[in-house]
C-alpha cells in the first residue's frame, strides 16, 4: 500500500478519479462537512481527555459523621 502512492502520477490520477466521480461543484461541500466532521471529532476526543483527567483529580475520600445512638435513645427516655 505504501508503493501505490509513492509516484506523484498516480495521486493526480486518484485526484482526477475523485473529481469526475463526484463532480467539482460537490467537492467543497463534501471537503466542508470533512472537516466539520474532523473537529467535532477532536474537540469530542478532548472532552474524553479532559474529562478523565477530572476524575483522576478527585480525592476518593468519605466523610462521615459519627452517631451514637444509645446516647440519643438515653436522652429520649428520660
């Protein structure tokens, strides 16, 4: 695969194919939407990035508070 565009020829023929297949009128909608499509993408990546690194920030620490409830049933009965 990596001999196949190695000559300068063979990329302005694929270029060509591309262009008669598609039409040049749709070419700068189609490369529009590519690269609408790339940075949704990599701004999508860098959310998931920034994102992990939020949780891997966060401490893993609890607190609780402590009730002692006989003290509290003592002091109803009375």
């Amino acid at each position: 695969m990596g001999q196949l565009f190695s000559h300068p020829a063979t990329i302005i023929v694929v270029i060509l194919l591309i262009v008669l297949l598609f039409g040049a009128p749709k070419l700068p909608g189609m490369a529009r939407s590519l690269g609408q499509s790339m940075r949704i993408f990599k701004s999508e990546v860098e959310g998931m990035k920034s994102d992990s690194k939020k949780e891997d920030d966060k401490d893993d620490v609890v607190t609780a508070e402590v009730v002692d409830n006989k003290a509290k049933s003592e002091k109803s009965e009375n």
